[in-house]
C-alpha cells in the first residue's frame, strides 16, 4: 500500500484555520511540525474537551434571569466561553487526526477525521484519503472505498483538481481503490479500476505489474 501524505498542505491549513492567540489548537499545530505527536493529542483533545464544554453549558438555560445576564458576577464561565470561542473545534478534530495517525492509532484517527466532518469542518481530498488509509489499516475495505470514493468525487467537483496540490492524494486514493476491490476480492473491479488507473498514470510502473498481474485472476 502507498503512503503519500501531505503534512505540508494540512500544517497551513490548521494554521490558518487557529486563532491568533496561544490557543490549544496553534498548540497542537506547533507540536505536529515538531513531530511531537503525543504531546499534539494532548493539545488537541484539550481544544475539543473546552469546545465540548462550553456547548455543554449555553445548552443549559435554567436560572435566574440575573444568572442569565451574567450580572451574578460568574466571570470564570465567561472567560471560559471567550476561551472556547476561539477554538475551531473540526480543526482541533483535523489535527488529533493527523497526531493520531502518526501514532498508528487508526481507529481513533479515523474516528476524529469523522468528526471534522460532523463539525462541518471543510471536507478535502486529503481528509477523505486519511480516513480511507485509516479503514484500510483497519481492515475496512468497504468504508475504505466509500471514503476514496467521495474523495475522488469531490477533487472532480473542483476545476483544475489535477492541477493542484491534491492531485498525488487523488493518484493515491485511485490506486487504493485498486487494492481495496483485491482485498474485497471483487476481481472484476479490481482489472477495471487498474486498466483506468494505468490509462490515466501510464509512466507507474508498479501500476503495470499490478495490471499484468490482475489479468491472471
């Protein structure tokens, strides 16, 4: 299986997407360029536990009108609202992903590429191959392949995909799709996608030995 991750296009897009402040996910940013992945989790499950938090307690509208005001002079629960208002939780998600990932804890990177999404975070290429990747180590060809899927189609919705830096992703999660229909054991898919593949990227020459071999089975 192909590994080709793009830790530069991810490291921008969680910097931009940070406050500017010292906050957990700038933290948890930091800590992942310094390949300090244990630390980066820490960082990161921080960020959402605090989002999490304060969701937690706006949803809770019982007390006094007083209370409600803030005139009660809790100004502890303000500060934590302020807090958590700066952090972009799907980005905090994005980034225990990726700390996850590199831990080899694919499950709960998995689980947390999800949640970028449940959190309307911005759905990339990227991301879906990450969570693709993530099923194939879990043994998960099917949702490895709904993954892929919906990363090639959304890389095909963007003009000029191949043109960008997410065009060695798309390669990537095309060819996976290749292995994923082999573990599935589904021979049929599995020559076609390899034909399309070889059509689209004749000059990989492993991709040529695969399709040599598939016209076996």
């Amino acid at each position: 299986m192909r590994k080709v991750i793009i830790y530069a296009v991810l490291a921008v897009f969680l910097l931009t997407g940070c406050s500017s402040g010292t906050d957990y996910v700038s933290e948890g940013t930091a800590y992942l360029q310094e390949h300090q992945y244990e630390e980066a989790v820490s960082s990161f499950e921080e960020a959402i536990r605090i989002s999490e938090e304060a969701s937690a307690s706006s949803g809770n509208t019982g007390g006094s009108s007083e209370e409600a005001s803030g005139s009660s002079g809790d100004t502890g629960g303000s500060a934590k609202k302020e807090e958590a208002e700066k952090i972009d939780v799907a980005e905090a998600y994005r980034g225990l992903g990726m700390a996850c990932y590199e831990l080899q804890d694919y499950e709960k990177a998995r689980d947390a590429f999800q949640q970028v999404l449940n959190h309307d975070g911005k759905a990339t290429a990227v991301l879906y191959n990450f969570i693709g990747v993530c099923s194939m180590h879990l043994n998960d060809p099917k949702g490895a392949l709904d993954a892929f899927g919906e990363g090639i189609k959304l890389a095909g919705d963007t003009a000029g995909a191949e043109e960008t830096d997410d065009a060695e992703v798309i390669r990537e999660m095309k060819f996976n799709e290749v292995v994923c229909y082999e573990k599935l054991l589904d021979w049929e898919n599995a020559k076609t996608k390899i034909q399309e593949y070889v059509s689209e990227y004749p000059d990989d020459q492993d991709a040529q030995k695969e399709a040599a071999f598939l016209s076996t089975r």
